[in-house]
C-alpha cells in the first residue's frame, strides 16, 4: 500500500485540499489482489486504491467520465514510426 501512495505522490496524481462547505466526502477502499507464478506460490502483493463510486451521484458528484485507453492496434502505427526513426538516426 505505501508503494502505491508513493506513486501517488511521485505522479502528482492529487492534492490535498480542504473539503468544501456543503460537500458530501466519497470514501476510498483498498482492492488487494496477489500476483502468483505458475505453481500458485504468491510471488508479489498488489495493493490498489479505488473509489467508492456507487456513492456517487452524475452531475452532482462529477459530470463527466474520462478513462485513458489505448489499443495496440491503435497506437502500432505510431511506434513503428518512431522505431524507423530510430534505426535511420543510427545508421
């Protein structure tokens, strides 16, 4: 768990702040999952912190939902590109 505050806090993820007069505050849970390797012997904990989101209320609690995805296929032009641009440099 401190290993993924300390990314938190290394990412600028957020930043603390007084709660504003009238708001209602949303709690957080920790999700904790174990990494195994192919015999089933633990090999690493993995610790998430995630919001409650089903205290959460559309448009008064947030108005908009923005998750980053990407595809491999959307993105493989873009690395090709950059890997020929690399080899070019080199050469």
């Amino acid at each position: 768990m401190q290993e993924e505050l300390l990314q938190f806090k290394k990412l600028g993820v957020w930043q603390l702040v007084d709660k504003p007069k009238g708001a209602k505050v949303i709690g957080t849970r920790w999700v904790l999952r174990y990494k195994r390797d192919d015999h089933g012997i633990v090999v690493r904990n993995k610790a998430r912190l995630v919001v409650q989101g089903f205290r959460q209320i559309e448009g008064i609690d947030y108005n908009e939902v923005f998750t980053p995805v990407a595809r491999l296929e959307a993105i493989r032009p873009k690395i090709l590109s950059l890997l020929s641009e690399v080899i070019v440099q080199k050469q």
